[in-house]
C-alpha cells in the first residue's frame, strides 16, 4: 500500500537520489522528485560525539526561478513536519501550492523558504535509504522505530549512534534558520504540523527549551490526540491503567525512549505547562475532522474523538493572546473542511498563520478564523466585529418546561449510565417525543443519543455525564432529521434548568 501510495503521486518520478547537500551525507535511496523543490542532506549534531556524520533528508524549496534559494533573501522558514505516512514530498507540495495562494506579491518561494524533514522507520528501508537484509541499515541516515519520531524518542538507526532525539532534529533545523549570518533577514519561523506531525509540533513545543533570536510559530493542526499537562483528565481513566504513560502524559517513558527533555519532565507538571504556555501555539481544528486513529485507550480519556480532544484540551489548558504584536499570542482558527492538511494550508486561515502573520516583523497578525465559535476561552485573540455571532443553538421550550442543556458525555459501560433509565431505543426519535416522554414517566431530565434513544433521570450521574462541546452531538433524530438527537454515546440534553448531578 506504500508502495502504491508512491506511484500515484503524479508530480512524481523515480530517479537515484543524488541531491543537495548541506554537510550531511548523501544518502542513496529512490525517492519522488517534486517541482519546486529538491532533496537535501542535513547533518544533526551526535549527542554521543559517536558519528558526526548523522544524516537528516529533507526536501527543500527553490526560489522562484527553479533554483536553490538565496538565504539572504529569505523572510520567513517554515519546518512542516509529515504526517504517519512519512510522505514529506506531499506536505512540502501542499505546503508551497498554499503559498501560491497568498495575494501579497512579497511573499513568495523567493521570500519564504520551505523544509520538510523526512523522519524514516523500517518501512522506508529500500527506497528511503539502503538496507541490507544482513547488515540493517548501512548508511548515515537517521531512523526511528514506528511512529517514535512524533513524540521525540531517541533514533534506532545508524547502529553506532542511537541517542539523537526526533525533537533534537527541530532544534537543528530552527538552529540553523535563526543563523543571523546566512538568513540576515528572517522575520519568523514556523513549525507546522498536521495530524500526527500536529502531534509532534504539539509534544516539541511543551519539551523544547530551544533559544532563538527569531519568533517562533507552532502550527497544531488536527492532532489525534495531546500530550496531557496535567495528571487528570475530562473523562473514566477506570479501565486504563496506562492513561498518563507518554505519549499521552509523561508518567512512565517505557514505550518512547528518549532523553530529550528528561530534567524538564523531572521538575513536574507545572513546570511543563509553563514551558509550553511560554510558546506562541497556533491552533487549526478541522470542523469536520471527527475521525479517530487511536490505537490504545489513553486518548479516550480525553475525548471521543479528535474533536472533542481538542475543546477539552484547550478547556484544560487555555490558550491565551495578552499582546497580539508579540511572540507569544496563540490563536485558534475553526475551519470548516475535513482532515485534509491540503485544505487546512490553503484555508484563509491557513494563510495567514503558515504565511503573512508577522511577515514583515511588525507583529501584524489576523484574528481568529471561524465565527460562531463552539465554547467559551476558544477565542484568545477575537475578532471584535465577529466575537458576538450567536451560535446555533435550540432554544425551545419542551414538556414540563425543559430546555436544551448541551451535549454530555455518556461513558456506559465503562461507567454506569449518564441517566439511570433507558426509556425507549426507535426510529421515531425526535426530541418532543423523548422530552415528552420522560416527563409523561414522572422525569425531570431527559437525553437523546445514538439518533434512536430515549433517557431519563432525576440526576445526572457525575461519574458518567461531563459537559463537552456542543458539535460533539451531532446525528441527526431518526424520527426528525432536521433536529439533533445526541452523538455516539453523547446526549443531548432537556432539563428545567441547569441540571442536577450526583
């Protein structure tokens, strides 16, 4: 399937790699050439002193004329980090046809230079450096163990060198962007990434205590799940004993080896939130991105799905803009598209952030994207003729004077049910018939969930039933598609009043 993936890029063809170097060495692989752009070797620093030969590849923008940039000319770096695919040719062509969208003629493949670092594991051996069967891995070229890379853990390839760190690669490359004396006139540097490259830039920034002369920018776009910064969490961690374990907490490093940021992590929670809150964190959430790729239970005590991972991330730990012309003012843009980074780059929103934010080093930056916004603290820096869209919401009045209340989670059977009574599950589900109802019972909560079911109670249950943000309902009522009637396992909920819990 890899394989395939790679013969249906079209802008694509296969040649032996023997491309740019900068100090590192060349590494013989078969990889896809893209225009605007070529493949480069970028030696990182060994920890150890064991190889000082360690080799990064990368692909890395031309100027507009075909050829390798001139770094003097250059305002703006952008690192875009691949996602789980490893397909970096991919992100750096997404990454350079957003920039072909920007109307400001400046701000071009001859004012903004693009890399996207190759983070390879044994998948790629054959086309992405050269294996032997015998041997392993016989060249330079760093290697991660499966999805390692995007957390930070320490390479498994060359052999001879073991203990260079995914992130102590960022710092390389942001290290040598701030270099005053190649790049003179860089204004800003931004680390993007996407999906589970949104992972890494997310699990970088709470680590790096990287030093730059110029402002740095990290792009989180649509991450399957966040680095926790705190030992609680929004939802049941009864059946997962492992829920603080890195990658998701930073409780027990057993599964990512590393050593980069071990005396931070040493110094407890705070001390990581307060690193992490001193980045600038430029948030991109796909509106219509409600797809999971989790693969253990830990991201499940922090959302259903990508989506409701995000909102109680950024409940948990709010994002903040006390001055809009400096380095440090996060934002969250709300974009209506899939889980597509192409259309995430390309989006106005976008465009900004990975581009014009701060091109010029003025400060100048765009508000928050995307109006009506979905919870309270989702806006750190609002647009002040848009912040008071009113969002869509059911404002009626049911049976026995009940009102909408929100979306809240039902965690059954990992816990007992949100209401204790299951009233009905059918296709004539709407929200009248199910208010109606559990009224008509003697209730005075009623839920509707799965688009077929009916709860109710007198008290929600406090174990099971926790607010979350309102597009985590979002199925329609079997018996009435023009209305909501709760989520997967979420309920929509009708009380007189805020509800009662126990």
């Amino acid at each position: 399937m890899r394989l395939l993936a790679l013969l249906s890029f079209l802008a694509c063809s296969f040649l032996f790699a023997t491309a740019q170097q900068y100090a590192g060495d060349t590494i013989s692989a078969f990889l896809p050439t893209i225009s605007r752009a070529e493949v480069a070797f970028f030696r990182i620093p060994d920890p150890t002193g064991a190889d000082n030969n360690l080799t990064l590849i990368n692909y890395y923008s031309h100027g507009t004329n075909g050829q390798r940039i001139v770094e003097s000319n250059i305002q703006r770096a952008i690192i875009v980090i691949h996602g789980l695919l490893r397909d970096p040719w991919n992100y750096a062509n997404d990454t350079l046809n957003a920039l072909e969208k920007v109307t400001d003629p400046n701000i071009n493949q001859d004012s903004v230079a693009v890399i996207a670092p190759y983070f390879t594991n044994g998948d790629d051996k054959g086309y992405g450096y050269p294996w032997s069967n015998s041997q392993g891995s016989t060249t330079n070229a760093l290697v991660w163990k499966g999805s390692q890379w995007s957390a930070g853990a320490n390479n498994q390839y060359p052999h001879a060198s073991t203990e260079t760190s995914s992130f102590s690669v960022l710092d390389t490359l942001v290290q040598y962007f701030d270099d005053a004396t190649l790049f003179p006139n860089l204004k800003q540097i931004v680390i993007v990434g996407h999906s589970m490259g949104g992972q890494m830039a997310q699990r970088y920034a709470v680590l790096t205590t990287q030093q730059s002369n110029t402002p740095v920018t990290y792009w989180v776009g649509n991450p399957d799940s966040f680095a926790w910064l705190s030992t609680d969490r929004p939802l049941s961690t009864a059946d997962c004993p492992t829920y603080d374990d890195y990658r998701s907490g930073y409780s027990d490093f057993t599964d990512y080896p590393m050593t980069y940021g071990a005396d931070l992590v040493a110094q407890g929670r705070d001390v990581l939130l307060s690193n992490y809150q001193s980045k600038q964190i430029a948030y991109g959430r796909a509106t219509l991105d409600h797809g999971d790729e989790s693969d253990d239970c830990s991201p499940y005590s922090t959302g259903e799905d990508r989506n409701e991972r995000f909102f109680f991330y950024i409940k948990a730990f709010a994002p903040s803009c006390d001055d809009p012309s400096g380095t440090n003012c996060d934002t969250v843009d709300l974009i209506p598209v899939t889980h597509d980074n192409g259309q995430m780059f390309g989006s106005s929103a976008g465009l900004a952030r990975l581009f014009t934010d701060n091109f010029y080093g003025n400060g100048n930056k765009s508000y928050d994207f995307g109006y009506p916004r979905e919870q309270t603290g989702d806006d750190p820096y609002p647009n002040p003729s848009l912040v008071n869209t009113p969002p869509s919401t059911d404002t009626s009045i049911y049976a026995g004077n009940l009102s909408y209340q929100g979306c809240w989670s039902n965690q059954y059977p990992e816990t007992v049910e949100a209401l204790q009574t299951i009233l009905y599950d059918n296709s004539s589900n709407t929200r009248q018939l199910c208010t109606s109802a559990c009224v008509g019972a003697g209730f005075t909560i009623a839920g509707v969930q799965n688009t077929t079911q009916c709860l109710c109670g007198d008290t929600l249950n406090s174990q099971s039933a926790v607010l979350t943000v309102d597009s985590q309902c979002l199925l329609d009522c079997a018996g009435n598609t023009s209305e909501i009637c709760g989520g997967n396992a979420r309920l929509s909920l009708f009380s007189n009043g805020f509800p009662a819990q126990s």
